[in-house]
C-alpha cells in the first residue's frame, strides 16, 4: 500500500504561516517588558503583566473562536485572525500610556489565539490520517524554530536598532504570513443541518471546549506549567548563577534537541501509540528540571535545556495528536482549541503561581519541585490515556 503524502504544498504553506505568527509573538515577548520600563517608566509588576496579558488575551480568542471556525470557515477565519493581527500590530506605534499598551497587548494575543487556532485545526485536515502523530510533530516544529529564533532576534534588535524598527519588522512579518495564509487551499466542513444548526445556537459548554480532549488537555495544562518556570524564570535564575551566556544559548539547545527528535517520536506515535513517547518523556522532562536545579556550571545548564527540550518538545506534540485523534472529524477544530486553551492556561497562569512560590523558596528548589510535579503528572496521563492507548491505536 502507497504511502500518504505529507510534505504537500498546503502542509508547507500552512506550518510557513505558524511559523510566522510564532516567530512575532516570541521576538515581542522578551523585548516588550524592556519597552515597558524603558518608554512608561513601567514597574517590574507591570512589566510582567505587560508580557504575561497577551496570553489572557491569547485564551479569549481561543475561547471564542473554537466553536465557531466551521461556521465560518476555515479558511476565512485563518484570514480574519491574521488582518487583526497585523492591525493591532499597528497600535505599537501609538502607544502613549501604559494603559493603552496593555489593550494593545490584550488585543494581539486575542488576534493571535483567533489565527493560530485556524491554522492548528486546518493542519488536522491536511494530514493524512495514517500520519497523524508525525505530521502533528513537523507541524509543531515551526512554533519550536520561532522559539529559539524569535527570543535571539529580538535581543539582538534590542541592541542595534530602536522599538520602532523591531515593531515595523513585526508588521512585515505578519503581512507576510497574511500573503502566505490567502495561497492555503483548505478543505471545508459539510454544510450542518438546519436541525443542528438551531441545536448550535443554544448555550452549550461544548460550544466552548471538546470534552474528549479535556483529559488529556488537563496533562497539557501540568506540564505546561512547569515548562513556565522556563520560560519566564530560567534568565533570573542564570543570573543568579552568573551563567548569562549559557542562558543565551538555552533556548536554542532545546531547539536543537526537539529540531531532532519530532521526526522518529512523530512516525513511534503512528506506529507503536502515545504511550512510547510520552512515558521516556515525562522522565526526560523531570530529569531535565532536576538537573536544573542543581546546575552549577554552562555544561549542566545546557544539558538540561536539552533534556527538556526532549521532554516537553515531544510531549507538547503528542498530547496534542491525541486530542485530534480521540474527537471525531468534525469536532477537531474544537479539540484543537480546547487543547491551546490548556497549553496556554498553564504557560500563562504558572508563572504567576510559581512567583508566589518563589517567595518562599529558591529557583534551585523551585526547579526540584517541579520535577517532582513532572513525574506525578505520569498517574494523571496513565489514568486518562495511557492505559487505554492501544484502543484508540486504529480508531
């Protein structure tokens, strides 16, 4: 038997246009804080709600938009989302108070929630059955590029050119990924029945999430939560060790690491099931958390980036096909949301939680607890998936 094509044109177009969306969100996430400060005089509190909105606002466009894409379209709603996205990029060049600021925040991350949920859920129907599990992880590859190349050029901006330069370079992009999302060719749901279409209109909780893939969306939302300590802590903590240019290459060992991975944990998921990655992984990501703690040299600090990027990189992706492939056809834009919804509940709530934490203990044992939290995680996957992985290897 032939074996389905992936890497069609529309799978390149539509993870080229993931890639751009992601690649703007993380360059603006490490320099937005600095702008912040350096422009409104902004506190280190406000600062981090300068940063830490765009995930609220990320939330609500996803809340909103995930039982209304077949609706839509979903090609129209991949549109909609990206010319919001490039006007409310306008909004950074008019920014007067901090007020205004954390709008424009709250604004990009709903036009980003509204674009990146279309594009996750057209990826579900461009893929092959068959190959689900891999297409999903060279899908999510794009939004691991953005990670290590977004945070490095904005950086890099930050100290060459000026906030105006790096906000116009983020306009450019996202037209770019406008021109790039009009060239997918989508395939559209049937049309529903005017008896389901009145059912629809009534007050649903299914309207807003898929309750297939809340149960595995919940072991998202833990591991999500300890990758945030990553995320908004790991530069703190590098100072604090004095390894700042460790902490300059973290992001792209753990790139790397996922970079390659995701193509033998992609075609192990189609194959073997979830269950032959997720176990190593929640060990690879617990481990990684661990040695962190207890990292006293560049060498110790990198190795952990890349056990975690082997990790969390591998387990973001298969909770991710599981949620796809345990919902029925034409509820996967919903999974697909109510999945981001998690993800990003537990990237952006968690590092509000753990900054309380950090008030009474220290980032090393912040990092071991977490690790802990990691491995526990494993009864939660083994309770609402992993035990019954092999039922759903051919459904």
């Amino acid at each position: 038997m032939e074996r389905q094509k992936l890497w069609t044109r529309n799978f390149i177009l539509i993870s080229s246009v993931n890639f751009l969306l992601t690649l703007v969100f993380f360059l603006l996430v490490v320099i937005i804080g600095l702008y912040a400060v350096d422009s409104f005089e902004a506190t280190t509190s406000q600062a981090g709600l300068v940063t830490g909105i765009f995930i609220v606002g990320t939330l609500i466009g996803r809340l909103f938009i995930g039982g209304k894409i077949e609706k839509i379209g979903r090609k129209r709603t991949l549109i909609i989302g990206f010319i919001l996205f490039n006007a409310v990029t306008l909004l950074y060049f008019v920014q007067s108070t901090i007020t205004l600021l954390l709008i424009t925040r709250l604004l990009h991350g709903i036009s980003l929630g509204i674009a990146s949920t279309a594009a996750a859920t057209i990826v579900a129907y461009i893929i092959p059955m068959a190959r689900r599990g891999e297409g999903i992880g060279y899908f999510s590859m794009s939004s691991t590029l953005a990670t290590a190349i977004g945070p490095f050029v904005g950086l890099l901006l930050t100290q060459y050119t000026s906030f105006e330069v790096i906000f116009t370079i983020c306009l450019a992009v996202g037209l770019i990924g406008l021109t790039t999302a009009s060239f997918v060719q989508v395939p559209e749901g049937e049309k529903r029945s005017a008896e389901k279409q009145v059912a629809e209109k009534r007050f649903a909780i299914t309207k807003f999430i898929e309750p297939k893939a809340v149960p595995i969306a919940l072991v998202t939302l833990f591991i999500a939560f300890c990758f945030s300590s990553v995320l908004s802590f790991m530069n703190f903590y590098a100072i604090e060790l004095d390894l700042i240019q460790a902490a300059s290459l973290f992001f792209l060992v753990y790139a790397i690491s996922v970079l390659i991975s995701r193509p033998f944990t992609g075609r192990l998921i189609d194959k073997k099931g979830a269950n032959y990655v997720m176990y190593p992984a929640f060990v690879l990501l617990a481990s990684g958390l661990f040695l962190l703690g207890n990292a006293e040299s560049s060498l110790t600090f990198l190795m952990a980036a890349s056990l975690i990027g082997f990790g969390f990189g591998n387990m973001q992706s298969c909770t991710q096909a599981i949620a796809v492939k345990i919902t029925p056809m034409h509820r996967m834009g919903m999974a697909t949301s109510t999945f981001f919804i998690f993800l990003d509940a537990g990237l952006g709530f968690g590092p509000y939680l753990l900054g309380l934490l950090l008030l009474q203990v220290p980032f090393s044992t912040m990092y071991m607890l977490l690790g802990g939290v990691a491995l526990a995680t494993v009864i939660l996957y083994y309770a609402v998936y992993g035990r019954g992985d092999k039922r759903y290897q051919h459904s």
